[in-house]
C-alpha cells in the first residue's frame, strides 16, 4: 500500500482526512495515523470514529447522544483495541459533539466509564461545546480532587497541542481545578503554613453564595439530587437577587419532590392493592372459565387468543391434534377451509357489533352433538377490541324437547282419541241396550208365541253385537297395557282357528278360503296380537264379500323376507274407494253404511301391528277387491333372550 503524508494545519477535522493517509504532518511533527473501527449503537443514532496519533494519542469523535448501554458498550470497544493492539497508557481526545443535553443515566454512565478508562489512559481530553460549559463547570465544581487527568477542552486542535507541546491552552482547564486544590502528592509537599493558607482559600471561595449555588446546581444535574443550602447572601454580594430565587426555588423543588414521593408512595400501595385484588379476581374469573363445560374462548379484532379455558384446550386437542397458545390465529388452528370460512362470518359479524347465535350440527368421531355457538363483541371504552365465543352441547336438550314434543303430541292424539271414544262407546253400547230394553217391553204385552221367538231372535242379535263391541274394546286396551309375549307361530294351526271361529257368519260357507304358506317358515311373535290383527283382516274380507261375484274368496299368503314374515289378506269384495283408502285405519271411521260394523277394526288392527314394530298397507280398488298387507319383524332374539318357564 502506498504511503501518504498529509500536511495539516489545524486538527479538528482529522475524521475528514483520506483513509489512506499513513501519517500526517501537523505543528512541524510527523505523526503516524492509523484508523480504528467504529462503533455504532444498535439503538439509536449514536456512533463513535476512532483513530491513534503516533500510537499514543486516541481520538474519538462521537456523534449522537448515547444511552448509558452505548457508553458501555464504547467503552468496552476502547478495552478491546486496547487489548488487541498491546498498548497501554495513551492519551485520549474525545470529541463530544453533543447537540442536546444529555439525561442524568448518561450523565453518571458516563462518570463511572471515565473511572474504567483512567485505568487504561492517561490524560484524557473532553471536547465540548461552548454551550455545554455549563456543564462542565458544575461538574468540576461537585468532582474537585476526585477526577483525575480529566480536562475540559474547546477543541480538538486545543487538546492535541496540549498534549504533543504541554502548552496549557485557553480552554484546557482542568477539571479539579475550580477547587484549586492540589493533588494529594502536591498537600505533602507543602508547609503547614502553606497549608493552612491553601484550605482556608478553598473555604473562602467554596463559601461564597456563588459557588454554593453552582455546587447545587451540580449536584442536582449530574446527581440527581437536591442538596440543601442554606443562604446568607449579602445584599451587596453581586447576583443577590439570582441567588435567593435559587434559594426559593431550590425550597420549592424540595417541597414538590417531598410531596411527589408521598404521592408515589401512596401511589404503589395504591397499586400493590389493586394488584392482590385483580389477581384475587382473576383466580375466581378462572376457577369459574375452567370448570364450565362449555368451551370458551376470547380473541382480538385479528382473531388472535387472548384468552380460553380447559375445555377450550381439550377440544383442540381432541380435535386438531394441536395445543393453542395465547397470540395464536383462531382460524389457522381450523383445517378445513368451509370451517374457516363459516366461523370468519361469525367472526365478523361480532366484529360489527352483533351478537350471535348458531346451532351447528357436528359429527365429529361419529358422535352426533348439537352445539349451540354464542358470540359476543368484546367492548372497551365503547370500542370493539375482540369476540368472545362459547359453545355448549347441547344435544341432550336437543334430545329431551323433541322427546316432549313427540310425548305431546302423542298426547294430544290419545286426547281427541279418548274424547270420541267415549262418545261412541256410549253410543254404541246404549243402541243395542235400548233396542233390548224395546224388544222387552214389546215381548210384555205379546201373546203370540212366534212373535216373542222372533223378538227373542232379534235381541239375541243386539246382545251379540253388543259382545263383539266390547270383545273389540277389550282388544284395543289390552294392546296398550299388556307386554309382549313371544311364541314360535304354527300358522296353519292359526288359521284354523280363525277361520273356524267365523264360520257361523252369513254366507261364510260360499267364500273360498285358501292358505298359502311357505314351507318350513320359523316366525317368532306375540301370539295374542297376530290373532287378533289376522281375525279382523279375515272377518272384514269375509264380511266385504260382493254379493254379485260368483267365486268369491278370500286369500291369506304368509312368507318370510329375510328377517321380517309378510302377511297378505286378499280378496275380492267390494273394495274401498280411493277416497277412503288413507282414512281407513282411523277409529270409528267406516267407509260404508251398507255393513253394519263399529268402524274399530281396522284402527285395532294397525295399533297392534305397530306394537310388533310392524307396517301395515292396503291396496283396493272398488268392485274388484283389496289386499291388506302387513309386515311383522321376527322377534326370535326376544324370546331367545326371554327367561322360559323351564329355566
Ligand atoms: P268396520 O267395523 O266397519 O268393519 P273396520 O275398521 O274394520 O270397521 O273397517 C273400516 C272400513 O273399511 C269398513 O267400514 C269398510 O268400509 C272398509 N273395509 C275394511 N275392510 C274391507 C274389505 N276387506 N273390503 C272392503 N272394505 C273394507
């Protein structure tokens, strides 16, 4: 590299000079210069250049006002160069340009830095604008005798002179040297006389109101705290007037800080309380947040967690496979995009001020739940800071209001049902009793003894229908009361008997009766109640018949279908007509009047069949016929599992 000497004339612009100047001229001294690194605060604006004279001379020029870490951290730079280039015992130069007063936690940063360097240095120049004079007058007025080799200087080209020529420049004062006491190696030196001079000048200037003055001020800035003097300014003594109102200010600024600290103190207590308290709070928001079912959750206007509780976190869990964290988004936690985007409409329209309320079937791990989803816009100071969300199953509520309405209106039907019920019992049992009692009273005053058979004939008639009436009564109230007793069902038996129990019905004789049924079939019901539903079908079909059909007959087919057995009763009556058809199994309800019946029938026979867990359905057309076909369930299993008489 090439060498270069530089001629210069006044030092304060060092920092401008070319990088690759190697020494430089300056007062008719060659100078070595060599360029150090620099330092730059990762906080703020504050930075450091450092360059070495001659290998005994460090300049830095600082830029900024430092904060007590850069001071710190500057400093330990300086110990580092030091260490890496093995010297030792340098002056230093240090060009502060400050452009504003820097704070008391600089100001004393900067008092304990300067202790670590005057180990390492020797002289060491502060550079300081004149308008910070000030300041370094308090501060040599407060440190006299306790700083060493510590100089306040104008400017750079003052300190260097100073140091390459020991001439003593205007500015370059020492910073002990307000007090004007020698070193402690100079006290010895002297006289007692010498001595006793030296202290009692020092009081005498130290006495005046001025310095006193000076001395608080000092304190203050560069200790931060107010020491009290008192004052017995002379009126004569110049700058009187300046010095009381220092006087009185410095009382004030006492009385504020004395007031200040009981307020604070005040304050903190103040705090420290308010602190137990909403801790005390927060536990019980807690234990209350913690120990609900439902899952709660509060987040912010970014759907980021502020806050949930552990059923919260369970369900996550459960569901996502994930933990969530406080800060965490709310919709990245959700996998499914349909997911995110209903819950973000939710989401927003809370956001918007408006409360909600959904209800969101789920199916999670094939689990059916209902859930009912709450939002709420969190409100501060009238402004929307966040939602808050809870969710609560409520699938067994669910579960219990559709069984009370399903409970009610079967109710409601059992209600209308018992109401013309009675009426029609009433009904139906006082006809054939008052066309008995007519017959009586008629057979009372008859002689002819064909005329009272005939009577006796016809109340024979009335009894009969009045015993089938309440046969079929019995019937229907015994469906409802009694339980199920299973039995393996011979239908050929069955039918037999059904058939053999009809016989004496008005032109039974002319129907046909066929059996069709499967071979080797294994059916398991409730014995009683197959009867009961296969006699009604039979004894309508053989009642319905059509008086012009030639072959009239009626078809009973039993087959099985995987687990359920299908009865068909056929025929080939009268038929219903379509407009009746949906209403036939209805109580009471008839769909002719040239057939005497009470219209029960049909509804005994689909209450029962529905007491199997069966299906009934019709097909018929008028003039042709009908089939009624019903489909019972194999109760095998039931009376498999049914405790039998042997055991
Ligand atoms: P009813 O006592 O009148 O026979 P049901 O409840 O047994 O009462 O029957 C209701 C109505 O359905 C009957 O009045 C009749 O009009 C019609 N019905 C029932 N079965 C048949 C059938 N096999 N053929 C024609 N009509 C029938």
């Amino acid at each position: 590299m090439q060498t270069e000497t530089i001629q210069i004339s006044s030092a304060e612009k060092l920092f401008d000079l070319s990088k690759t100047a190697s020494t430089i001229e300056y007062e008719g001294r060659e100078l070595s210069i060599e360029w150090l690194n620099e330092y730059h605060s990762e906080l703020n604006l504050y930075h450091s250049q450092y360059l070495l004279l001659d290998n005994k001379i460090l300049v830095i020029s600082s830029e900024g006002i430092p904060n007590p870490l850069d001071i710190k951290k500057a400093i330990r730079h300086i110990e580092l160069l030091y260490k890496k280039k093995g010297i030792k015992g340098v002056d230093v130069i240090w060009d502060v340009k400050f452009n504003e007063i820097p704070s008391i936690r600089v100001r004393k940063a900067l008092i304990h830095g300067n202790k670590q360097l005057s180990k390492l240095l020797r002289k060491r120049y502060l550079v300081l604008s004149r308008q910070f004079n000030s300041l370094a007058q308090t501060f040599k007025f407060i440190y006299q005798g306790k700083v060493k080799d510590l100089y306040f200087s104008g400017s750079v080209d003052e300190a260097l002179k100073n140091i390459l020529f020991h001439q003593h420049a205007e500015h370059a004062i020492p910073a002990d040297s307000a007090s004007s006491i020698p070193s402690r190696k100079d006290l010895l030196e002297k006289s007692k006389e010498e001595l006793v001079d030296i202290i009692d000048k020092y009081r005498k200037s130290y006495e005046t109101s001025k310095n006193k003055v000076v001395d608080a001020i000092g304190q203050i800035s560069w200790k931060g705290k107010i020491k009290k003097i008192g004052f017995d300014a002379h009126e004569n003594e110049s700058n009187f007037e300046l010095i009381n109102a220092f006087s009185l200010l410095q009382h004030d600024v006492g009385e504020i800080i004395k007031e200040y600290k009981e307020l604070n103190q005040n304050l903190e207590l103040k705090v420290a309380e308010r602190i137990v308290d909403f801790i005390d709070k927060e536990s019980n928001l807690r234990a209350i947040l913690d120990n609900s079912d439902r899952v709660i959750w509060l987040m912010n206007t970014r759907y980021e967690l502020i806050d949930f509780n552990v059923a919260f976190l369970n369900e996550i869990k459960k569901r996502y496979k994930k933990k969530p964290k406080i800060n965490q988004n709310v919709l990245e936690i959700m996998t499914d995009e349909r997911e995110q985007l209903i819950w973000m409409d939710r989401f927003e329209s809370a956001l918007k001020g408006k409360p909600g309320i959904y209800l969101d079937q789920d199916n999670y791990d094939n689990l059916d739940r209902v859930l009912e989803i709450k939002t709420f816009p969190i409100r501060e100071i009238g402004k929307i800071k966040g939602v808050a969300v809870y969710i609560e199953d409520i699938t067994e509520l669910k579960d219990s209001q559709f069984r009370l309405i399903e409970k009610n209106r079967d109710l409601e039907k059992v209600n209308s049902e018992l109401d013309s019920f009675v009426y029609r019992v009433s009904h139906d049992l006082r006809a054939p009793l008052t066309s008995i009692l007519g017959l009586i009273s008629l057979m009372k005053i008859e002689t002819n003894h064909e005329k009272i058979s005939e009577y006796i004939g016809l109340q024979e008639k009335s009894v009969k229908k009045l015993d089938m009436f309440i046969k079929e009564i019995i019937n229907l109230s015994r469906n409802s009361r009694l339980g199920i007793t299973v039995s393996n069902i011979d239908f050929d038996e069955l039918l037999n008997e059904i058939f053999e129990s009809q016989h004496y019905t008005k032109d039974a004789e002319e129907i046909k009766r066929i059996c069709e049924i499967e071979d080797g079939l294994s059916f398991f019901t409730d014995r009683q109640r197959l009867s009961i539903i296969l006699n009604n079908l039979i004894s309508n079909s053989l009642k319905y018949m059509d008086p012009q059909e030639k072959d009239p007959f009626v078809k009973v087919q039993v087959a099985m279908e995987k687990e359920e057995c299908i009865i068909r009763v056929s025929d080939n009556g009268i038929g219903i007509s379509e407009v009746y058809l949906p209403k036939i199994f209805e109580m009471f309800f008839r769909a002719t009047k040239d057939f005497s019946g009470s219209g029960l029938g049909l509804y005994i026979v689909k209450e029962t069949v529905e007491k199997l867990k069966g299906r009934i359905s019709v097909k018929s057309k008028t003039r042709e016929g009908s089939t009624f076909q019903v489909r019972l369930p194999n109760l095998k299993d039931r009376y498999d599992a049914a405790p039998k008489l042997e055991d």
